[in-house]
C-alpha cells in the first residue's frame, strides 16, 4: 500500500514546473493534520502506560481525551489562523479548521481515577495506571 504513489503530489508538482504562477501556496505552510499524523509512543512499565502524542499548533483547552476499559480516544480541534497586523492590507487569508481523532487499544484496562494527562509544547504526555486484577478467586461450594 505505502508502494502507491499519491496522484494529488503528482499533479501539483507537473502544476508547479509547467505554471509556477498559477500554483499558489498557503502563506504559512502548516496544512491541517490528518489522523495519520497525530504520532503516538507507547510505553508500558510494570504498572503503567506512559503513552505520548505530538499535537502541534493546538492549545490544551481544544484536546480531548477519553478513557474507556483499555481503549484510549484523542482529538483535536485544530484552528490555523494568519495573523495581521495594523497597518497591513490583507491581500490573502487562508485559514483551517478541522478535527483530528485517534483511537488504539492497550493490552490491559486503565485505572481512570488515577489517569493524568500533561501537555507542553505540542506534546501530551498520558500515564495510565493499570487497573490491577485482584486474581483468581477460588469459590467454595455450599
């Protein structure tokens, strides 16, 4: 599948040779992510999952996380603005607006009341305290 080549790549290179004029590109460069691009670390130690994902451009108060059994859901409303000052004319704004999610599953359920999210420039940090089994229980027959 990573074999194939993408068409729309193709294009606007041939685009950009042929025309360079015609081709605009946005002014500050950033496109909106794609779920794809969201790139999570996993790491489990003996009792937790420390799970780390880059984020970038997006404040903390437009992430959302949620915790469900042993299936871990984030998004991202990703809000991409130019900015102008006083004495400029606007001669093309472009902006982007958008929503990102990614969901994946871990080996072990999460304790959620002891689950804490931490994020710092671009990056979220997730420990995700196992919920420990209490064992087998062995049941006496009456």
């Amino acid at each position: 599948m990573s074999a194939l080549m993408n068409r729309g790549n193709l294009f606007d290179d041939l685009f950009r040779d042929i025309a360079p004029g015609f081709y605009v590109r946005p002014l500050h460069g950033d496109p909106m992510p794609t779920p794809g691009q969201i790139k999570v670390d996993v790491k489990e130690s003996a009792n937790a999952y420390t799970v780390v994902a880059e984020v970038p451009g997006v404040s903390k108060d437009d992430i959302h996380i949620a915790l469900d059994g042993n299936v871990v859901s984030l998004s991202a409303e990703v809000k991409q603005q130019d900015a102008q000052t006083r004495d400029e004319k606007l001669l093309r704004s472009e902006r982007y607006f958008g929503s990102v999610s990614r969901s994946f599953q871990l080996p072990q359920d999460i304790n959620q009341s002891e689950a804490k999210a931490r994020f710092d420039n671009g990056v979220l940090t997730l420990t995700l305290p196992k919920k420990m089994s209490s064992g087998t229980r062995r049941l006496s027959i009456d």
